[in-house]
C-alpha cells in the first residue's frame, strides 16, 4: 500500500506516548470519504496528534488544542472551554446559533474553507479568513500517468464510490482513502460529483471533470471554493494551486503556537471508546 507521497504506508496504527502530542484532530463517523481525506492532509502538517469524533466534540481534552476542518453540520459543539482552531471550516448549516457561539470563542480568526462561510462569520462579526482547504496543500505529482476513474459520477473509467459505512473504524476509514489519494495522484483523469475528489485531484495536478453542483449537490454553496478558484465546471480542468496552499500552510504556521512541519500523513489516535471496537458495538 502506499500512502499520498508514493511511499511505503505503515498499516500499524500510530502509538502516542504519554505528553507525546498536544494537539487533537477531529475524525468523523460519517457516510463520506472526503472527511478522512481532510483529516489526512491536515495531519501531515502537525505532530501526532489525538483523534476527537466530530459527534462527541465534548470528548475533546481542554489541554490539547482542537483543530477543526471540515464541515459544522449537525453534531453539537463542545460546552466546556476547549481551545480550537478553525482551519478550513464550512458552514454551519444547522445548529447556527450554537455553533457561532463557540466560534466566538475562539482566539484566533477563523479560517473559512469557502466565500459562504467567510460570509456567514463576517456577518456575525467574528473575525475570518478564506484559507480553502487542507486538501489543497496535497503534493503537486509530475510522474507518469495512468488509468481513469468516475468517482460517484456515471462518467468514464472504473467506477470508484466515495460512501462508506458509519460502521468502519477510523483504522478502515484511513486505509480506505489513502488507497483512494493514491488513484489520484497518479491517474489520467477523474470525474466527479465529489468536492474531495475535486480538491486532491487539483493539488496533485491530475485533470479532473466535475460535475455542476447546481445538479443536485447536497448544500450546492461548499463548491464555492472551486468558483473563488476560477475553474469551470463539466471539462477537464488542471490548475497550479500553490498559492492557495501557501495561503493555507501560512495560516497554520501563524496561529499554530510550535509551528508546523510538513511530512507524510500520521493517523490519530482513536478515541479509547474506539479501540476493541467490533461491528455491532455501536447502532447508528
């Protein structure tokens, strides 16, 4: 297996040493690939780090700094005073209120993934930066190129889906997308429904088709960040996204108290509720 770099991927999973991190990530118990694509790319950015489920944010340890990316959707936000940074944040969609007071709390500006979501914070008055996404900072790859893939779109190609089970632990959620990255990086061209097919694709300079999200997206507005980019949609399409990666990796280095050092991708410790997990332990 190889992991988004083209390099032998350790299948263990990763052992934190006591005081080993002092950062927490958010992983997700969702239907959608795309959610453990941006945890992976955000990781390679930070040290180890502990995993919190996006649905249990009130298990985040107020010592470690939670950083947030992704989507503010339905989970509840966490009513104890953890300390967290928004980088590459969409939304939110439900829970508004809520989630706009613990954005409030912040100490740092929050860091928008799309123009919606700088807009909804500007609006409320918090302090906001377009950042786009993690997944934007993925290495450009330049080697040879080879097959075609139709990712949860009826276009050419092998057929790839991007659903998953809630059920998979984060240990199968992880191998699952770093095998879907390395068809990416490396493919002819991709087309698409999925925005996290789109980003990876664009980063890695693979050509990438994607469909209208005028069609029928679910919550058409996270596109945005492909319309900030000036792509057009249903061609195939490259572009050179190092600025937009700079932007983001800046962001992170500023408001990241020890800095950041990018490298290969570290899969966060899952939460102890996780391990020894079984199918049927959890009913979703």
């Amino acid at each position: 297996m190889s992991n988004v770099l083209g390099l032998p991927h350790a299948a263990a999973e990763l052992k934190l040493r006591p005081g080993m991190s002092e950062y927490s990530l958010v992983i997700h118990r969702v239907r959608n690939l795309g959610d453990a694509i941006q945890t992976i790319a955000l990781s390679r950015h930070l040290p180890a780090a502990h995993g919190v489920f996006r649905h249990r944010l009130n298990h985040a340890e107020e010592h470690r700094l939670l950083i947030f990316n992704g989507l503010l959707d339905k989970d509840p936000p966490p009513t104890r005073g953890v300390k967290c940074l928004f980088a590459g944040a969409s939304g939110p969609h439900f829970r508004t209120k809520e989630y706009m007071r613990w954005m409030a709390r912040s100490p740092y500006p929050i860091g928008a993934r799309d123009p919606f979501t700088l807009r909804q914070m500007q609006s409320k008055g918090l302090r906001s930066v377009l950042i786009g996404c993690a997944t934007l900072t993925l290495p450009r790859y330049d080697g040879p190129r080879r097959g075609v893939y139709s990712v949860d779109w009826p276009g050419p190609g092998q057929q790839l889906t991007h659903r998953i089970s809630r059920r998979e632990t984060l240990r199968q959620q992880w191998d699952r997308a770093t095998e879907m990255l390395a068809k990416y990086r490396t493919a002819e061209a991709v087309y698409t429904s999925r925005l996290h097919v789109a980003l990876p694709c664009l980063a890695y300079g693979t050509p990438v088709w994607i469909a209208n999200p005028e069609r029928g997206a679910w919550h058409p507005w996270r596109f945005g960040i492909l319309e900030e980019l000036g792509l057009p949609y249903e061609t195939l399409v490259t572009a050179d996204l190092s600025p937009w990666a700079q932007r983001y990796l800046e962001f992170l280095q500023t408001h990241v108290e020890k800095g950041i050092e990018s490298g290969e991708p570290k899969m966060p410790l899952a939460p102890a509720m996780e391990r020894g997990w079984r199918p049927g332990w959890w009913r979703w």
